[in-house]
C-alpha cells in the first residue's frame, strides 16, 4: 500500500506530462514561478548601470518608457515556446561561401546554448531581384538590401509550421527604411518572430583584404553577439536602457558590447522560455570555453558561483532537460 501511495504522484506527474506533450498549444516547458527565484539569480554584482535620468521613484517603464518592467513585458504577452512551435530556425538568404557556411553552423551550435531552444538551418532561399539598392562601403559599390521586404516577401512565405521564430541570415549588406542610416548589420521586428542579419560588415574578405586568425576571432563576437540580440529581441523584450546589456541598441557593435543578457533581461527570457538558469550558464560557459572567449567564459563562472551560493540547502539545484548545443544541420523549408 504504500508502494502504491508513493507511485500516485509520479504517475499522476508522468500522465500530466504525456498530456502537455499531446496539446500543441501546451508550453513546451513548466510555468516558471519567477518570484521563487532566489535573489542571486539577478543579483547585480557583475553588471554596469548605464547610468540614465532617474524619478524621485526610480526607473519607471510605464510612464516614461526608460525601462520595460517585467509586468509590461508580460501584459504585451510575448512570444513563448510551445509543444507544437519551439524551434527558431536559420534561415540562409542568398549565397554563403564555404567559411559563411562553417560561420553560420557556429552560430546555430551559439543560439540553441544561448536560447535553450532546437536552432535549424532551413535550405537557402534566394534573393537576387529583391528590393535593393546600390551604396558605397569601405571603398566599394555593394548591393544592399531592404530587411523589411526580407521579412515580409522572403521569411514569412517559408515560415516553418514549427517555428517560435526565423532569423534571416545573409553575407550581403542590409539597410532599413525605418532609420536613416547608410546601412545596418540587424533588424529586429521586436515580438514578432522575425529577424534579419549580415556577416558582411564583420569579416575582411568581402572587401578583398585577407583574413586572419585575429579577424576572424573577432569577426565571430561580433557575430554572436548580434544574432544573441536579433534573436532575444525577435521574442519580445524591448531594447534595454538600464543596464550595459547584449540587447542595448546601438548603430555600432563592437566586441566590448557584453554578450550577455543583464537581470532584468534574463528575467524576462527565464519568464518566458523556462529554461534553468544555472544549466544553461553551464552550457555556455563550455561554448565559451571551446571557442577561446576566455573573457565570456571567466564572467559566466563568476555567475554560476554566485547563483549556486545563492540556492537555499533545501532546495538543490535540479537540472532539466535542455539543448547543449550540437552542430546543426540544414532543414528542410515547410511548403
């Protein structure tokens, strides 16, 4: 009898389970209770200020717009992973070289550690004849083309039936009709599921200069850093103005832009995804590791050590299934 008092709760766990995983409208991972969260978990130890106006009463997102509260980013209901759509997939817009190519799978590998979600690369879509125009870069004629022609006309057509979202990824130069620059390196269509990137701008060879192991490394943190935000960003937290965080806005990336998420942020996307905050600081710091960001990976180590000194005896951390990160394939495009 009291086998069987001890099975009805795992059964009757395991059923509910069995039941989510049936419903596609089910979120693919448990409700997290972010105000269980232990302090630590958003401490601000490792973090910088940007140091903008404050009210008498602090930042107040709602009446002046400077930071977006937790509780506005949940009423303007975001974009969160369920059984029937959790993957974000890559989607290769026009031709890619062969080092594009190995570029691109890191950053997939980069994505699934960054998002905990399954990142697939769809089959390259074309985009030659799409609206474009002609521009002077670095002492060179470029052919740009226009992100939100890109996303209307180009990703949405082929979005998969899965897909939580698409990030279109290109080695041609962009620009956007909706700032009045001379070219952009992203654009997010904020909580919308879309967004629109270029290598172009952050490797030397498209500019007839020879690549090396410098520019190279350096060429990838930029990379990882600016789909780290189109992606984030694309699920539906606002730009951040709080803290220096991976999803500041800014014209210019640059490898001193932080490439991780600040508190209020990582708030916001653990909200969201469910993910377990320590598991996944574990998994990147072993990305970190193995590409030789040794600096990314230092910072994540200081973090695991603190949100692990920060969990009550009686509650020990539990990992959860997740994605680590493996070297992605292409997949196909859904009719």
């Amino acid at each position: 009898m009291r086998v069987l008092a001890a099975l009805i709760p795992v059964l009757v766990t395991s059923w509910a389970a069995d039941c989510a995983a049936d419903d596609p409208n089910a979120l693919y991972r448990p409700q997290v209770r972010i105000e269980d969260d232990p302090p630590a978990f958003y401490a601000v130890t490792h973090y910088r200020e940007r140091g903008l106006p404050k009210t008498a009463g602090g930042f107040d997102a709602d009446e002046h717009g400077w930071v977006e509260s937790l509780k506005t980013y949940v009423a303007n209901k975001p974009l969160r992973p369920t059984h029937g759509r959790h993957t974000v997939y890559i989607c290769p817009l026009g031709p890619m070289d062969s080092k594009m190519q190995r570029r691109m799978r890191i950053l997939c590998t980069f994505l699934e550690v960054y998002l905990t979600l399954p990142v697939k690369i769809m089959q390259a879509v074309p985009i030659a004849g799409r609206r474009s125009r002609m521009a002077k870069a670095h002492g060179c004629r470029v052919r740009q083309y226009e992100t939100g022609h890109l996303k209307d006309d180009v990703l949405k057509p082929s979005l998969p039936n899965d897909a939580l979202g698409v990030l279109g990824l290109t080695a041609q130069d962009l620009y956007s009709e909706e700032v009045d620059w001379d070219s952009v390196a992203s654009k997010t269509f904020t909580g919308r599921g879309f967004a629109v990137c270029s290598l172009i701008r952050f490797f030397p060879e498209p500019w007839g200069h020879a690549a090396t192991s410098k520019s190279e490394w350096e060429g990838l943190g930029l990379s990882l850093r600016t789909v780290a935000a189109a992606c984030c960003g694309m699920l539906g937290p606002s730009p951040c103005r709080k803290y220096y965080c991976v999803l500041n806005q800014s014209r210019y990336i640059s490898t001193d832009k932080p490439i991780h998420l600040c508190p209020d942020c990582l708030r916001k996307l653990r909200w969201s995804l469910g993910f377990d905050l320590i598991e996944r600081y574990e998994a990147l710091r072993r990305f970190y590791t193995r590409t030789g960001m040794r600096k990314e990976a230092r910072w994540v180590a200081k973090r695991i050590a603190e949100c692990r000194a920060g969990l009550a005896p009686e509650k020990p951390h539990q990992p959860q299934p997740g994605h680590e990160g493996s070297v992605c394939e292409p997949a196909p495009a859904s009719d």
